[in-house]
C-alpha cells in the first residue's frame, strides 16, 4: 500500500457512499453525509441554491480547506447523483474489484471520485502535508445534463479563487486525462407549413413533412470529422393522418471541438431548411442554446505541465484522449476555472455490470496528492512535500 494512502479507509468510504441512494433530484441523503463528512475533515462548507432551481432536494456542495499562501489553489469536484437502476445497492468485494450484485449500478460514477477527494483531503491532514486552498465542489444532476453545475450559485462560486481545477468523473485507469471535449449547441427547429385534407384538397397544403425531408436529404449529419458530429433526434408534429402537416417541431445538436466548425455546421443546416422552406412556399425558425463550450488543454500550457510534472513524481503513466460528449469540467472552464477530467477508476459506467478497480482508486488519489505537492510555490524551510521515497 501506499504509504500516504489509508487503503482500508478508502475501502469503507466508498462502500459507505455507493450505499445511500442518490438518484438525480434525489441527492438529499448523500448530500447531508457528504457536509458531515467535510466538515470532520475540516472544511469551510456551503450548500447553494440549486436544488430548488432544478426541483430536486439537495443543492451543489461548494467547499474550502484554507492551505498556505504560497501555494496556488487546486479546486477538485464529482457529482452525487447516480443513474437507475440505482436504489438499494449492494457494493461486493471480488479481489481488487468492488461490484454489485448484478440488479443495480454500483454508482462508482462518481461516488469513486467523491472518495478519492474525500481521501486525499484525509492523506493531507493525516501526514501534515502543506498545500494552498483546497476547494471542492460535489454537484447535483450532473447525469441529467449537467444541471447542478450550469446553476452553481454565482454568489457562492465568488468563494473559490481556484487556479486550475481538476473533475473526477471519466471511466478508466489513473492518468487519464480528458484534454478535448467539444462545445455543444442543442437547435430548436419549426417548420411552418399549412394543413389541408390529404384526401379533399391537399394542393392547398404545404406539407411540413416534404419540407423536412428535402433539407435532410441534403444535410451532413452523423460524424463530420473526428472533431465534429450533428444530429436530429426528435420529430414531433403533424395533426391527423388525413391531414397535410402543417407544423413541425425538430429537436437536434451540433458538438464541434472547433469553433469554426461548429458554426460553419450551424450555418450550413439552417441554409438547408431555408432553402428548402422556401422551394415548398413555407418557413422555418431556429432557436439555438449554447449548452456548454469547448475543452482545449493547449490552451492551459500551465496545466497540462502541472499534471505531468505531478505524475512523473509518483511514476504514473499520462493518457491524454478526448471525448465526444460534456461533463462538469466545460461549464466550470466557461466559468473561468481551467479544467480537466480525470479517469476515476470505474468502469461499465450505467451497466449493472459497472464496477471499479481498488489500485487504480488508490493511484488516482496518489494522483491528486502529488497534484498538490507539486503546484508553483515559493519556497520556504520546513516545508514538507510528498515524494515517492
């Protein structure tokens, strides 16, 4: 084991937590062990606003552990929340693996993250390791859309003076990093056309339906290129069968790691519809919402040479990939905090089958420590910093 890694207590921490059901909405439970749980570590802690917002019972968990000024300030997050079917869970020890009993996720995403940071604040306190501010942040719904972060109280988020954040919450082995994901734009479509009865008078009709199928036929949709993908997933509309179609509402997205391309897929999908509207004698309106934006890492040298120089301590192998959907580190970087996702040890994520890897949870945590210890600090006698001696 490790020896700034209580092996046994991470264990019993995470069993503890993949225990209490916390679906998305439901998180009041995990949330008020979770402030517990803080609160003996010795955090300064908030609970914001967010529950109400979104209708659920529990809000964001925003924490501090006040460090030394002459470190820069790391903030560390997860979600609490877990997918179905997730109540009743049965965590089973199998080796270096902890499953469940095959009915139920076994919610390592991401109560292993939760652990890991829960562990790591311990390894900190335990062994008097110095360190700036520690900030953490457990979210709410993130499984539904990143909901609790996307209202993280502006007031409370004025607390975190965070220089790079890092989010716990990406299936595999530690020193995965995430440092791509793209922006997401989720598009709103009407097609206007004019009913009439298909079989009495549909030349009186422009139907909604033709209108549609002409722009799609000439419209890219799928994967664009490895850094792009578009899509229209939901269709509703129409009145009656011996009706011509008079309106249709069309619910798509566009993801693009590129700016450029994103908007030039944007442009290039209304240009289909609106030219088809036009063929057919009807319109079309667009209403577009920025979801979240991009994860670019080489925008963050800092950061990226931060996390190496964190994991060449402890000898840990980097795995730098990118990822085709979002999570809370695009909203916490659109709010300002460079982030990055790290590989957290579980695996099969929202299968009954789902599971994660004790070792690895230990080398994440060992992770986060050398993180810690390895942020720009001015140096000073008697400062003790974690080594791998």
């Amino acid at each position: 084991m490790n020896r700034w890694i209580n092996e046994k207590r991470l264990i019993a921490s995470f069993c503890d937590l993949v225990t209490i059901d916390s679906l998305s909405y439901r998180e009041r439970d995990m949330a008020d062990e979770l402030l517990r749980r803080l609160k003996r570590l010795g955090f300064e802690v908030w609970e914001d606003d967010a529950g109400p917002k979104i209708g659920g019972s529990a809000g964001n968990i925003i924490a501090k552990l006040k460090g030394i000024v002459e470190k820069e300030a790391l903030l560390f997050t997860a979600h609490m929340d877990t997918v179905q079917p997730g109540t009743a869970k049965t965590p089973l020890l199998s080796g270096k693996r902890i499953h469940t009993d095959g009915t139920t996720v076994l919610g390592g995403d991401d109560a292993a993250g939760i652990a890991c940071i829960l562990e790591m604040a311990a390894s900190l306190r335990e062994h008097k390791l110095d360190h700036g501010d520690i900030y953490v942040i457990f979210t709410v719904a993130e499984e539904m859309g990143l909901q609790g972060a996307k209202n993280l109280n502006p007031a409370v988020m004025e607390k975190v003076k965070a220089n790079y954040g890092f989010v716990l919450d990406d299936a595999g082995k530690a020193g995965g990093v995430v440092a791509a994901a793209p922006a997401h734009v989720k598009r709103h479509i009407t097609i206007r056309g004019k009913s009439a009865h298909a079989g009495v008078e549909p030349e009186k009709g422009i139907d909604a339906v033709r209108i549609m199928a002409e722009a799609v036929y000439h419209m890219q949709l799928g994967r664009l290129d490895e850094e792009t993908t578009a899509n229209l997933g939901m269709i509703k509309g129409g009145e009656a069968g011996n009706t011509v179609c008079g309106q249709l509402e069309i619910l798509g997205e566009v993801r693009s790691r590129n700016p450029e391309k994103l908007a030039k897929q944007l442009k290039a999908m209304q240009r289909c519809f609106e030219e088809a509207a036009r063929n057919w004698g009807g319109a079309v309106e667009f209403e577009d919402e920025l979801l979240y934006g991009a994860i670019d890492l080489r925008r963050h040298p800092d950061l990226q040479k931060l996390l190496e120089k964190a994991a060449e301590k402890i000898g840990l192998p980097m795995d730098y990939h990118s990822s085709g959907g979002g999570s809370d580190a695009n909203i916490l970087n659109s709010l300002g905090f460079p982030c990055v996702t790290l590989s957290s040890a579980f695996y099969a994520m929202h299968t009954v089958q789902e599971y994660v890897d004790i070792e690895e949870m230990i080398r994440l945590t060992e992770f986060m420590l050398s993180i810690t210890q390895s942020v720009e600090a001015v140096e000073k006698a008697g400062v003790r910093n974690l080594t791998t001696e």
